[in-house]
C-alpha cells in the first residue's frame, strides 16, 4: 500500500521521463523498491537534447530495462494554433515547395525548436512558454489519448526541494487534461536521496551531471543560467554553433535581419549585437550569449546582477505539471 494506493497489476504507471535524475530515481523507485508492474517512461523527443542525453537514454534501455517510450512531436501538436494554409506556406519558405502540395500531409510532419520557431515567427521564452507545451505536453497528452487500453496513473518525478511552487503541490491529485490520477512518489526527497537510489541499483546518472550542468532538458533551454552555458561553450561550443545556424535559418526563413533564441534580458546590453527592426529593441545572438557566458562579468555588481545567477529557483523551474523540462 501506497499513501492510500493499492498497487495493482491491472494499472498502467506512465513515468513523465527527461532523462533527468529525477525522472530515472521515480522509474527505479517504482520498478526496483516498489516492483510495480506496467510501467511506461515516456520521453518527448525534442530533437534539441543533447547527443549524451541521447546515448544515455539508449545505454539504460540496453543494459538496466529502461522500460522507454520515445514520443516524437509532430505538427499535429501545433493544429489550432494557425490555419494550414499559413502553415504551409511558413514551412515551404524554410523547408521547400513541396509543403505547399496539397497531397503533403502537413500534421505527421516533425516538430521540433527549429520548426516552431519558424512557425512563431519567434524563439519561445520565460514569459511565452510554448516550447513545453508544443514540444512535450501535448505530444504527451496525444499519446496518453491513443493508449487508453489500461486504466493509467501519471507518474513524475517533481520534488519539493526544486521550488516553492513544487514545495506546494500534493502528492496525489486528479490531472484534469487526461483525467488521470498523478501521484509524486519521490516529492519529499532531497538530492542525496535522488542521487542515493541510483548507486543503490546500480544505475549512473546522466553524465552531464558531472560535466557541471545543473538540469537535463533542451540543450540549451531557453532558461540555462549562466554557470551552465559557460560549461557548454567551453566543453561543448558545437550547441552554440547549432543555435547559430538555427537563428540564421529561422531569420532567413520568416524574413527578418535576426533572430535571437535568447531573450533580450539574458545579457546585458553590451552584449547585444542585433536589433529588431520592428521594435527597435537591441538582444544578443547566440554568438553574444556564448561570450558573455565566457567573460568575466562581475557577478554582484550593477548591471551584471540582473543578469546573474543570483534568480530564484522558481525562475528555473519548469512550469509544467509534469515536470516535463527538469
Ligand atoms: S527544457 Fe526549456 S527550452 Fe526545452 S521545452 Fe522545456 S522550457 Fe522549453
């Protein structure tokens, strides 16, 4: 028995899975302590992870039984948010004519950062969130609906200890999107305890842990601090050479000068080398984030503050009820 659940192999457990250490102590907590039955770990593939989250996912399902549900997001999550005609004719300017044939199924096509952003016409950002919801909540929620063969309880891994806006949620509640059950099995753990259930069974957490990232998710995510894209750039500069050449082809595609997977507040001005020719407002390239993550700002004084890493936790923390980006 479970705080008032009874395990039951007539369930389906569906594990909301980044890859992140939370993620993977909830499915080693429910699989190995628990030894429940049915349990799924469904991953939404953004095609903007990092190729050792990738290499790490496939390692735990070949050799520790990751149980693994790989869900790609497609247009179809995007219906509704635009008419296809305007769809097509976005996507034929960045992907070629052949989008504009009426016989080219548009919704089984792939979504991914790139696509979305030449779709918006934008880069997502803290204060208009669509990359979760795109990228990883509605694909979820598509699945969830074509998989109703077994009565399912949501699953994830959010904790207390990540933000107080995780410190309040419930252990047990009703998801009202699915009309599921979500329970929080691991809410009330600390990072030992996380970090203790992996080398209980025998299972190493994704190594981008010990190459000083902080989070598992988008690489980058839109909201990385700083201390974790100055890691990136020196250890991995190829992710910033993939967001240039993602920014270029967004701008190329929905004609403007630039555009800026960073929002104009990630840096400070001096590192702002484009402008909107909208709004006339200055924000940095990709190339201006990567330097100034490299650089010595001083980290408590003037201007820098704003731009350090001195937010709140909250600030972080995805806001997604599945735990969806780490
Ligand atoms: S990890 Fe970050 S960039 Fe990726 S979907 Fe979540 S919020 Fe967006």
């Amino acid at each position: 028995m479970i705080e008032g659940h009874e395990p039951n192999p007539e369930l389906r457990y569906v594990v909301t899975f980044s890859g992140g250490k939370d993620s993977v102590a909830t499915w080693l907590y429910l699989t190995r302590d628990m030894s429940l039955p049915n349990v799924t770990c469904l991953f939404a593939n953004t095609n903007h992870e990092s190729e050792i989250t990738y290499q790490y996912l496939e390692d735990l399902r070949q050799h520790h039984g990751l149980p693994l549900e790989s869900i790609q997001p497609t247009l179809e999550d995007f219906r509704g948010e635009l008419v296809e005609p305007k769809i097509r004719e976005r996507m034929a300017v960045a992907y070629g004519e052949r989008w504009l044939d009426p016989e080219f199924d548009v919704w089984s096509q792939p979504l991914d950062m790139e696509r979305l952003a030449v779709l918006k016409r934008r880069f997502p950002s803290t204060m208009a969130r669509f990359c979760t919801i795109h990228l990883k909540v509605l694909p979820m929620a598509r699945w969830m609906k074509q998989n109703r063969d077994l009565e399912t309880i949501l699953v994830t891994g959010v904790r207390a200890q990540e933000s107080l806006a995780r410190a309040g949620r419930e252990t047990w509640t009703r998801d009202e999107p699915t009309g599921c059950m979500m329970w929080l099995p691991i809410h009330k753990w600390t990072h030992e305890q996380v970090f203790e259930c992996h080398r209980r069974h025998g299972v190493p957490p994704n190594p981008l842990y010990r190459a000083g990232m902080s989070r598992v998710g988008c690489w980058p995510c839109i909201m990385c601090r700083k201390s974790e894209l100055a890691t990136m750039a020196r250890r991995f500069p190829e992710a910033f050479d993939r967001l240039e050449a993602m920014e270029q082809k967004a701008a190329r595609a929905t004609g403007k000068p630039a555009m800026s997977f960073f929002s104009n507040y990630k840096t400070p001005e001096r590192f702002h080398s484009e402008t909107c020719d909208r709004t006339c407002k200055s924000f940095p390239s990709a190339t201006d984030v990567k330097l100034w993550a490299l650089g010595d700002e001083p980290a408590k004084s003037g201007q820098a503050m704003l731009f350090e890493d001195d937010w709140t936790e909250d600030a972080y923390a995805c806001t997604s009820q599945y735990g969806l980006c780490e």
